[in-house]
C-alpha cells in the first residue's frame, strides 16, 4: 500500500516533522529534520501527535526523505520509554542508510522498547504489519 492512496483524516504541521493520521487509522509521522534527532524535536512531536490523536492510540509509521538522519542518544532513551509511548500501539521505522541501521540495532539491543517496534525498507511492508494492530 502507497501512502498517495491512503486519504488524510487529520494533520498537523511543525518545525521537526509533518504528521498524519490516515483513513486506515494509522498515525504517519514524516521527519524533517537533516542530521541529528533531538530530544527537543522528539518531545515536539510527541506533543503534537498527542494533541492530534485525541486521546486514541494508534499504530505509528516513522520516515523522513533525509537518510542521514539519526537518533541521539538521549533521544532512544525517550523513545523507549513508557511516558512517550502512552497512545502509540506499534512503531515502523523506515530506514534508508547504513547509519539508521546501525542506530536501529543499537537501540533494539540496548534500550528494549516498551511496545512492538520493526524497522523496514519501505512503506508497504511498513504499513501492512502496522495494520496487523488494528
């Protein structure tokens, strides 16, 4: 499934990312930071996607069109953590460079997430495993 097919129910626009929710009830969260993650933009998107949702937990799709973006370190301690996962179901990561793969298995062998969490190489298989918690 390509996201183009999918239709928009409610968005929200920031500095560190663009933010979806679907028709098929999946949250999609599009990163627009370059380089590093932050902290500071991790704890902006949470807010904001905490805002959209309403209260309702929703499987999450993660990507960004730059390839050399990755995670610092404080930023997996945030992301595995109970306090950011309250309303996230599921988290797809799609990775596209070798460093996001090296940040995707230091943080899945180190930091343990709380809540079910793949990392993909595309948007389809992403999404047809976060259908899977509907």
């Amino acid at each position: 499934m390509v996201l183009k097919e999918l239709s928009v129910v409610s968005k929200i626009g920031i500095p560190s990312a663009d933010i979806n929710i679907y028709s098929n009830d999946i949250m999609h969260i599009h990163i627009k930071v370059r380089n590093t993650f932050e902290l500071s933009d991790s704890m902006e998107i949470v807010e904001a996607r905490t805002k959209l949702a309403q209260g309702k937990k929703y499987p999450v799709l993660y990507t960004t069109e730059h390839s050399f973006v990755t995670p610092s370190k404080e930023v997996n301690n945030y992301v595995a953590s109970e306090e950011r996962s309250k309303l996230v179901i599921a988290d797809a990561f799609v990775i596209k460079s070798l460093p996001q793969r090296l940040a995707a298995k230091t943080y899945m062998l180190f930091k343990g997430p709380v809540r079910p969490t793949r990392f993909f190489s595309n948007n389809s298989d992403a999404i047809e495993w976060l259908k899977t918690f509907l």
